[in-house]
C-alpha cells in the first residue's frame, strides 16, 4: 500500500493546508471551540462516521475551568457569525465542545482504534510582526488574545484527512475507528470530562499525535513519550482592602503585594531531587485606580511533576506559600482547582511499531523511540485508562520547521510536515486494522 | 446676610442632593467626563456663566496620561447615551472635558475670585453589598469599574449651588468669578494643562473644596492645608519572552518575576529622614495562558514626597529598582509618564478668613486651621501660581460623616453634609467681594 | 562669668581631646562599657562626686539585650586588660555599666540639675581608610566591630569636663547637681533599667546633649527636640530544617528563605499617613555550609515611629509580616524583645533658655529652637519622667565638623566642637542654680 | 577467600567504629583535616605504603577557597593540640591536606587500582539532643560549627581497613593500590588540584565508596552512579554603605536588602526543560549594627546542573540576578569561585563487577546497578580523567541506616555498616589484581 497511501495524503495537503489556516484564522481556546468542533463534526459526518455529541460526550460535572454561561452564549454566536454550523454549535450549549466520530469497518470483528485530536488554542495575542507568515498571508487570528500557537490547528486539518483516507479503505480493514476530538488541552481540561463520558470505553488502542515539540526539525519522528508532567491547574483570587495610597496607606490590606510575594517565592520552592518539578504563575492581575492600595488580585497559576507525587509536592507547597503570602499582608484567598492530569506511558509494543512504520517512510531521517515527553499532556489521562483496560497506547511527535518555541506570540510551522503526519496515523491505524492479520503491516 | 443664604442653601440641598446621585450613577474618570461636564457646563450657561470650553481650556500638549482616540470616541457615545448634550461633548472630544465659567459682578471693579471643583471618579469597582446605600437607593455605578468614590460627584453638585447663589447676588458683589471645572485630579492630570491654557491667569483669589478626607465628622472643618503631597505617576510596560512552561521555561523571559520583583522591592524603598514619602504600585497586570512563561506585564505606579524633592528622590529610587528587576529577568521595559503636581501649601490669611466665616456658623464644633494634608491634589499647582502672582489660595475641608475610607468600594457619606460646605463656599467668595469693602464681611 | 567660663573651658580642651580618643580606641558597645564607665567614675569620685554604682543604678530586671554571662565575663577581663579599673569594674559584673554621680552645691537649697550622658559605641567596624583621622593618629578602635561612630566618645569627653568646671564653682551654686552615665544607648537599653533603679527620682531639670546629628556643621546649635522616634528593637531566630542541597533539597526547610522574604516584606510595610515610621533589618545570619538548606537564621532589627502609636502599628505589622515569612517556608521562630524606648518633647521654656545663652555665645551663627528630631534616643524616657513629675527636660544639639554621617564607618567629628557643648552645659546648669536667683543668669 | 576477607573485616570492625568515632569528635572542614590527613598518612607509613604528600601531591594554584594563611597557621596549632602529629602536619602547611599512598603488590605487573576517599567534615553545626548518639556516647564534635554529617568518618575507618587487608594479601596480587584522601569534598574543591598534581596519572582502575546517600537502608548496594550534577560554588561579597537607620534612612545603599532580593530570586531562576538545577545560598551574612543600614553582606552559594551545560545555564543565570539585585539597591558586589567539578558516569563494565561481588555477598537483599546520583561529587573529577585515558571507574553506595539525612545536624548512622563497605572494595580491588587472572574473582 506504500505508494497509494503517500499519493492519497499528497493529493490532500492543499485541502490540509487550507483547514488549518482557517482554523488558525479562527482560533479558539478551551470549551469555546465552537467553530471548529462543529466543522470537524460536520466535515465526519459527510464522510459516513456516526457522531457522539454534546452531553453524551463531555461528563458535564467533571469539567473544570469552564466560563461562565453568559459569556459562552456570546461566544456561540460569535462562532456562528464566523462560520459555525448552528445545528451543531446548538448541541454543544455551555461549552460542550468534545465529541467523538466511529466508523466500522467492512472487514468483519477487530480490534477499536481510538484517534485523538485536540481542538483548542492559547490564551496568547499574536504577534503583529508583519513577517510572520499569517500575517503575510492573513490568516492571522481575528479573536484577540487566541492563538494556536501550539499546532493544534494543524493537527484537526491532519485528523479529518486520516479519517478521509481511512473511510475510503473501508473494505480494507477489520474492527472500527474512533476519531476523539477533544476541547481544552492546554489548560489539560478536556480529557478527563470525555472519559468520564465513555470516550475510551471498549477502545483496544489509542494514538495521539502532537506536531513539533520534541522532534524540532522537519524529518525527525519521536515514536513514543513516557515522562509526561503530571499538573494542576489553579485560579487564585485574594481579598484585600483598598485604602487611599497617599492619605492612609497603612488602612488598607494591600493583595497586590500579597501576590507578588506569592508569585516570587512560588516560582523559589525547592526543587525535587527525584525528578522534575514545575510551577508558573502565568498570569496575574491586581489592584484597581493608581491611587489606591489594591484590594484584589487574581492568578493563574500551574504546577506540574515528572510523578503524581511530585506534582503532588508542588501543590502542597503552593498551597502553603499562597497562604503564608495572603496572610503576610492581611488578606484572604479562595483557590479554585481549574484542570489537572496525571502522568503516563506510551505502550513499548505500539512504540515499536510506530518506529518500523517510520523507518519505512523515506520522509524520516531521524527516528527516536521512547522520549521522556518532559511536559504534560492530558492525552496521557485517556491512554493510561485504555492501558489499564488491557489496550495499547502511543504518542507520537511528527516534527516540523517551526519558526519560535511553542507558546510564543511568534509560533509557525512549515505546513509540508502536516502530510508526513497524516501518513503515519494512516499507516499505525492500517497495521492494526489490516483485513488480514497474517499480512505484512507495511 | 447670615440666614438668608443659610436659607438658600437649604432651599437647594434636595437639588444638590439629586445632582450628586445623578452623577454617582454615570460616574466617569479621568478624561472620560463628558456627561459630568457638559451637564455643569449646560448648567452654567442657564445661570448665566461665559464658558471657556474645549482647546481653550485644556492645552492638549500638556495632557498626560490621555486615553486612545478610538476609545474616547466610543465614551462620547456612552456619555450621550446616558444624556449627555451632544453639542458640548462635541467640543470635548479628544478628551478635552475641562472647562470654566466666568460672571462678572454689577458692584464695579474687585478681584476675580475662582473656585476650582475636580469632575472625575476613581478606577474603583463600586461594591454591590446591598447594604450599600447607591445599591440600596439605586444610584450605584452603572459604569462598571467607575466608581465616585471619593467624594468628587458631592462637589460638583455643591459648586453648582455656589454659582447659583453667587448668580442671584450680582449687585450686591463686585469683582469676578470663575468656576473651574477640572478632568483628572484622581491622577494629578487635570491642573497642568488648565493652567497652561490659562484658567488662573488673572486670578486674584482661589479656593478649592474637599468633603471629608482630613475632617471626617459632621461638624468638623479643616480651615486650609499644607504639605500637599508632590506625586509622580508613571506606567511601566516590561517586555519579555513567552516559552512553553513545562517543556522549556528556561527559554523565557519572566516579566511577571520583573514585576513581581519590583512591586515588592519598590515598596521597601528607604523611607525618608526629612519627610514623607510613598509609593503604590496601584495596578499590576501581567502574563497571557497560563502555561506561557509571561512576556509582558504592566504597572500603574505613583511615587509621592511631602515636598517635591522628596518625590523626586522616590522617582529617582522607583527608577533604578525597576531598571534592575528588569535586568534580573533579562527583560526590556519602558516608563510613560502619566501624570503629577508639586506640592503646596493654602495662604495663612485666608485660612484665617475660612476660620472666622466657619466660627459663625453653628453647624461647625469642631474647627482646625492649617492642616498637613498628607495626600496629593493637584489643585496644589493651580493654588502656587495664583501665589506666584501675587494672590491668595486656600483649600478647605468640610466634614462629612463616612461609611467607608476614601477609595474604598464602600465609600458613601452623609448628604446632609452638601449644605454647610456650600454655605462656606458662598461666605468666602461674599467676604471678599461685597460691595463694600468696609462692611464686616460676615 | 562670660570669660571665665569661656578661659576655663579652653583650658580644658586639650584634656577633652585626649579623653576622647582615648575612649574612641578603646570603644565599647551596650552592657559592655566597663572601661569606659570605670574611668568616668574614677574621675568623678576624684572630682568628688559621690556615685552610684552597680545594681544600685541599674534595675538587673529591666535590662534588655544584655549579652550572656560567660561572654561579659571575658569582657570585664578585656577591659581591665585596657586599663580599667579592677575595683570599680568589678561592681558592674553582669554589665552593670550605668551609673550615676552627686554633688551638693554649697549655696543652699536649690533643685536638683541632672546631665544624662551616654557612654556606649556602635556595632559597626571602622574603616581602614589611612585617610580617616583615627587612623592617621592613631586612636582607631582596637576593638574589633567595635567603633564611636555617633560621638558618644565626645559626649563622655565633654561631660566630664563640665562636672570639673562645675566642682569648681562650688560655693557660687546652690541646689545639686547629678551626671547619670547611661550605658546601652545605641539599643535604646539603658535608659529603663536606670530610671526604674531611681535615676531621675528628685530630679527637678534634666539636659541631655549630642554632638552633631540635626546640627550640621560647625557654629550651629539646636536648642530643643521633640519627636524623638518611638522604638522597639528584636531579635528574631527561625527554625528550619537542614538537607543536601543537591541530593534532596526538597526535605529542607530554608530558614533562610524565610528571612529574605520576611526582611524584604518587612521594608515594605506600609507607609502611615499619620507620621514618620522606620523598620530596619540591621543584622541578618543564616546558614551553614554552602550545600545545606539552611536550617537557621538569625535576624536583629528595630522599628521606629513618629509616636509610640505608630511604633505599635509597626512592631503589630513586623510580628505578622515575620510569622508569615517562617509559614511559608514551614519555619518556626521566636521573637526576643531586646530594647525600646517612647517618643518625648523637650519643655519649651528650657528651650528658649538654651537659646537665650547660644545667642550670647558668639561661637553660634545658626541657632534653631525646637526641631523635630526623627530619629530615637531613650534620652526622651528619663525627661518624660522628670516632665511628669513636674520637672523640665531639654535635649541639645551642638554643631560639630563631620566626615561622614553618624553610623558611618568614616564618622569622625572636628574636636574643636567639644569646648562649646562643654560652655553651653556649664551655663545652662549654672543659670538654674546659680546662688542668687535675682541675678541675670548670663 | 570469600570467608577469609568477611572474617577480616569483622575482626577489624571495632577498630574502625573507634576510628570513626575518633574522627568524628574531631571533623575538620575544607583544607584544615590537618589531624585526620596526617593520622591516615601515619597509619597506612606503618603499614608500608609509600606516601606523596604536601605539594607533591596538592597543586597550590588549583586550590579554591581557602582560608586565609593566618586561620590556617592556628588550625594547625589546633590539630596538634588534638593529637596529630607535627612532622606530618608540617608538610601541610598552607592547607595542602591531601595526599595519596601507594602499594606495589608482589604477584607482578598488572594494573593500578585507586581507591578514593574523602576527608572533610560538614560546616554544621551538631546538635545537643541528648538522644544524638554522638552525644550519648561522648563523640559529638568538640569543634564548632564542624560536623561529620556526610558520613567521611566512616569513609576514613573503611578505606584505612581495606588499606591494612590488602597489605596483608600482598603475595597474592599483582600490579599495584593507591590510596587517595582527598580534602575538600564538600565544596568540590579538592578533586581538581589533586588531579593537577598528578594523584590519577598512571591509573588504570579507581572506584569511589559513599556510606549511605542513596542506599538508604543497611542491606542495599547501588552499584553505580551516573549523572553527578556538575557544580560551581561562589562566594558573593556585596559593599553598600552605613547610614544611620533612624534619622537618615535614605543615605544608606542597603547591601543587605540587595542580598535578600537576590537569594530570593536566585531560588526562583526558571527550572530547566532539559535536566535537574539546583541553586541553593547556604550562608548569608550582611549588617552590622541593628540601627544602621547594613552596608555590607556576603553570601556562599551553589548551582548545580544534571550536565556540565545545565550548570552553565545556572551560573550565568545566577551572575544576572546578582548584578541586578546589587544595582537595585544601589551596591556593587565581587563573585569569587571557591570550587566546583563537572558532571561523569560510571563505567557499566565495572558498575556489573560490583553488582556481581554484591550478589555473592548475603548481607545485600537489594541490589541496584547504575543508579542516577542527582547531587555532585568532585570525585567525577578523578573518574573521568581515568575514564578519559582508557582507564575504567565506578561510585559504589553502600547501605547504612541512618537517623537523619545527610547535612543535618542529626545525622547519624549505624556503624555495623562500615564491615560491608570495607568488604566490597577489597573484594573489587581483588577480582582486578588477583595473581592468577583467569581465576574466577569471587
């Protein structure tokens, strides 16, 4: 099948090309990816897969870090304004933006492959370089203060194609697919909401695929991550007391302060010595007019653990230091837990495979195993319950050129590499669901 | 004349009283108020007061601190939305809101007699405690983050009547006077450029009025003030580098930490041996997702010295402490200056005068003359060149009963105290310009 | 006695100057002045002074800060090694410094004029600068952080010869006159446990004298403070716990740490609107070996208000700030209280005698009357003791040539200043008790 | 000989818990073990060993941070006074404490096999916990402020044994053993100029032994260690200026706040993607008086990285937030290097060696082979040269049980544990010198 699949994939890079600047131009960040849920749905259902939607695939209880109603209603319209089908967008009221896409397979019993994709963008403003390739070529992100600068634009555009190619060998294959998109990756929010609703249940094997990050060079593959950080997710608010900052300094309880010297001594907590630790306060806003000593801060903050344990020390020390901050200057706090997952670790066997696949594709000059992945990826949540049910699981990281580290307002990535991308994921899926076992993978 | 103008002023107090909830509700801050203003100057004009509006009374080069274009456009609207008269914000627009009246008097020739009175309200969120009479009476802050809450909507309303009285008693005075409605004291913004444009040229006498603050009991009055507070008001944007927070933080730039930093240690500034200081860093924003390393924040500061070499030492600190919090954090910044005043101090003859006219009126038991203000107002700038050339300034206090500190969300006060504030007001204006200078002038 | 006064005192200088630094090689800090306090004795009782000494001058229970019994041993034996007396040291063993000396005029009955003067040094280590005048002649401290960096070497110098001169004027004086020696100034320990042993019962006027400080230079004299700073002085130790910093830092608790974060939050406390406050970290220790999480710390520091209301804000904010630090840092601590004194106001009709006799002194160019003082001296608790039983109380600076500020490791003075605050004490004692009160006291 | 070697030991274990214990009383930190260099060098001349000692053996210009030449000549004084002997001493003269000892065996040519131990005790300070079994049994250190609390008094009495058996077996090996003591472990400092004067040329085989660390329980082995964090150590010494903290705050430069602000900050340098950091300030020592602003303040600190390249990134990190704090408050500092190594790996051949001998030995029931060690350890140093000429070299931790971790003041360990130590190294140096090679080694 070599040739056919690499003509298949080739044939479709425009079409990927043309999505993922779309939805780059469109970005939308965590249980507000209306738009482009509803376009990945809509584009599925046109290609025969059965939808699970809205409610029946986001445990509405277990979601976290969710904004509040009023703004989501104005953020639907928003996606429909610029494009959304509003049938769709209709199901997925209060931020339900997950759903998953099946398609059985004509070959008779197999095993369920689960494919997963996520959906969202950061909370990052774009740059205005005029350089930077979406402003060159305009589809730079219209919604402010959203940018994909993590790929995941890429990786929707990459998914609809696999799930294009892998309908069109229905007869080919054995068992089912299952393509799982899921909302609010980066604040690691979505997986456990989809779980909890069934996403992975009676799924055999699951992929995962990130573009870029640890394989920073077009031609590199990592076929495997275990390593992944385990993290928490917290939004502090502090309770101060205004006074007049020249009149009476010394009435007020000033939460700013409180939060800085929270912020500091957060970021000075003592590293582990059984492995890596995080914590970033991302961000943080406080006080209110010039003049006045700020009575309010709010912070949202991370931390993250190559363990649940370590994770586990990191929030333990927070805590504490948030509290001592808080109550150095007089002030009260409330902390609101906002998202968090757990660490994992790819199956060695599908680890394997990925790599065979990939030496047999001339695009990969450089091919690496297992990586310990280094950040958090909430991903590793859905994988270690289809591990724990028996099944197999893998991340794999398809390198591009990108232009600036992820994350940053200056993040762009050769667009070539989303056909490289697409051809793996085919290819892993085909090796499993083959129609007949006996034959030869590749 | 003692109990007719007792009798006037209490006549007026409901008027004053509906006035001062009026403008409570459609609060407005610094360069923002063009409904406070045209609604005054609309007023004055009906009294029969020559306006000198627009460029004529605030010149543009010397504002400081000055919204961009296209929001104060979209302000102008609002103001309109909420009644203001479309022709006079007209003239207003580019955030050009200050303005004076002018009347000359029948009694012949005598000195021209201003009364300065501030407009805008604080960047303060009002509380919504229901107890909160603005909640209770339904004339909370409809502006959101727009609170009055320093008193400065009561003096609008008390400086009306004034003119009002003053109006009804042309031939009985000689002389002139000016109302000067003033944008921006909340940041020290507004006097410079009144004064550039000429508001106290020719101007013998100048009175200035404050509800509370130092007297802050019913009853009490604070007959003039030194030791004004010379304040510098600066913001500060600190430019750094975004890097993914699990994966890489070691490829930022923190400006959050720079800032966090220089909050803290600016703070710690060595207090000083010859007289007060302070600094606030009022407003800290800081930091995009909150798995970025932040790459931008922001601070809204001010710097205040007992005397303006005082204040000059805290800029010149506060400047160093954030050059090297920057450094610390590898990261760039830049400071705009926002606004300040020098400071000042009322002249002892005419705080005597106050003292004199406040000893005849029986509402006032408690009666205190020359007072170290402790705080900043820029009124300061204006009262030191009508003494420069050669006139007389005072700044008086009138005790009002408070729920809260001034700047605080729950700051309310006792209405009752409009009426005593504007019956001084009347009395030192009459004092000095009756028409016959020989009569006592009580 | 213009002249005679004048010659007597010039006579004298050359004794004062070496006295003084004699005292300044061999200075001495709080509790530890026993060379210091038996030489000044020796010489009283010569002058035949009667004293007071040991634990009939100092109340043992109200001693704060004193050093442990083993160290004060060894420097009891030090001094001797310096030259003190064995005999008169041997009554101050458990550093027992202060003492008092009496004199009973001849001229009858008449008050009872007390003179304080302080006999400790500073903590502070004298430069090695051969520039710096006790080093090029000689008198640098031999003890090590040792230094007279406040002129208190000055202070015994002079007040020795004033007791000299007035010894000889015997029989023209009436009433008595008391020099109280108070040890422990710098900590502001002295004063308390001297007032308690009965320093300033029957004491009807007390002076006090500094060389420098408010008076500048040369020529100048401040004739009376008020506003000496209120203060209380701390030590502070914090408790951690000790690990391997490279193996397993996260099973230390940094002491340290938390005494960073306490002395940088301590500096920022806020300013208060109501006068002048001061917290000062004067000494912090922490640590052991360079790859250990220190498990220790140690922390000396003082605060300091306009008023002892305002002394209490800062010590109550100091207290909370501190606990909060070690919580954050899972610390513990304990907090020793180790001196402290009230604020006070010189009487302003002894004032006006102090200037009255400058003006006559044609030494004096710059005479200044009360002045606000801004910093602390326990002087202000034995005069608001001698005020409130019925007494009078003044506090007198005269003018000295400096080369650096006091508690500056290049302080030094011009010694020519010593024989006009010797001729000012002389007449202000003698005004008082001169034997016939009809005579014009100059 | 698996008995004859076992019975050795326990025969001589008394001795070594009494040589241990000897040492203990008497740890002697960095460049000062005159007593414990020279009791080692005398027992192993009478043992036959040929000693290089002084400069010979240390490399003057290689030596960081040591103590000035005057403390030196006293901790000589000292040494002797504690027992040790004046000839060895003398030739250590200026700190040159190290030394090596070397044993040709008679079974002829073959390779030569180092054997490195640490001489250094901890700058900690011991407790008084009467539990503390050095204070029960009378061994606590009687020099303060200095404690074996890494375990070297062990190392010592192990490696004196191993020395005393291997003599005893000398017909049966070939090639040759070299002792190394190396002084200044704790601070890396004394690995490099031990190297430099030549103590690995020659060698073909070192092995290194730790007690304890991270085998933490008697009964495990860890048979090798890769990933030494490579380490720099700095001393900071920062100069501000005095001021008096009262009156004049403001002219003081706060070298202490500048200290505080860079410990602080130091702690918060972002952790690094690519590997484990650490920095750690382990003393901080700044003021002088509690009412003068501190002018002065020092500071010994330490980064380590995973990799010679994380260190990197540390101390240029480090040298910024330094350089920034002193210039925000006002200081300059000066960085002195006082030591540091580079990172380095077990030769897994050799780490398998040591695994086979332990699982030959009943005493372990739990063996791990290379292990990451995640602290630093100038002895990397030594393995890498050898490495780095074709040589072989292992890190072996044998298990103790301890009563608290390493660098704590209550650190103690069980002394039965010091027989197993001393029997794997013999049994390795052994199974590489036995006369006959084809000889099964165990």
């Amino acid at each position: 099948m070599n040739d056919a699949v690499r003509n298949k994939v080739a044939e479709l890079l425009p079409a990927m090309i043309a999505c993922r600047r779309d939805l780059h131009k469109h970005a939308e960040p965590a249980w507000r990816e209306f738009r482009t849920a509803s376009l990945a749905a809509g584009r599925l259902r046109e290609l025969g897969y059965k939808l699970t939607l809205g409610a029946d695939a986001v445990a509405k209880k277990a979601m976290m870090g969710v904004p509040d109603e009023a703004f989501l209603k104005e953020e639907v319209k928003r996606a429909v304004r610029q494009g959304a089908d509003p049938s769709l967008t209709a199901k997925m009221d209060g931020g339900l933006t997950g759903f998953w896409a099946d398609l059985d397979f004509d070959g008779g019993p197999g095993p369920r492959f689960a494919v997963r994709c996520d959906l969202d963008c950061n909370d990052v403003e774009e740059t205005d370089d005029p350089g930077h390739q979406p402003n060159r070529e305009g589809f730079c992100s219209v919604n402010r203060g959203c940018m994909h600068a993590c790929g995941h634009d890429g990786h929707v555009a990459v998914n609809l194609a696999v799930a294009e190619i892998l309908a069109g060998m229905k007869d080919e294959l054995r068992g089912a697919v299952r393509f799982i998109f899921q909302p609010g990756e980066e604040g690691c929010r979505g997986a456990a909401p989809m779980v909890e609703a069934g996403c992975v249940r009676g799924v055999d094997l699951i992929a995962g695929m990130h573009l870029g990050f640890q394989a920073g060079r077009s031609g590199e593959i990592v076929c495997g991550a275990k390593g992944f950080l385990a993290t928490t997710k917290w939004d502090v608010r502090i309770i101060g007391k205004a006074a007049h900052a020249g009149a009476a300094p010394q009435e007020g309880k000033n939460a700013l302060l409180a939060a800085c010297a929270a912020t500091t001594n957060l970021h000075a907590i003592a590293r582990h010595g059984a492995g890596a630790t995080r914590v970033t306060v991302g961000r943080l806003e406080g006080g209110q007019g010039r003049n006045v000593i700020p009575p309010n801060a709010f912070m949202a903050l991370e931390t993250r653990g190559a363990t649940s344990e370590l994770d586990d020390y990191m929030t333990r020390e927070t805590a504490r230091v948030i509290g001592a901050a808080c109550a150095m200057w007089d002030c009260s706090h409330e902390i609101t837990v906002m998202g968090g997952t757990k660490s994992g670790e790819s199956s060695p066997a599908m680890v394997e495979r990925v790599a065979e696949i990939a030496r047999a594709m001339p695009v990969f000059t450089s091919i690496v195993g297992m990586k310990d992945f280094g950040a958090s990826e909430d991903y590793s949540h859905m994988m270690t319950v289809v591990q724990e049910n028996g099944g197999l699981g893998v991340y794999i990281q398809v390198g591009v050129d990108r232009k600036a580290g992820h994350h940053n307002s200056h993040f762009d990535f050769d667009e070539s590499g989303l056909a490289p991308a697409a051809e793996v994921l085919v290819r892993l899926v085909y090796s499993y669901l083959r129609g007949n076992p006996g034959e030869k993978f590749l």
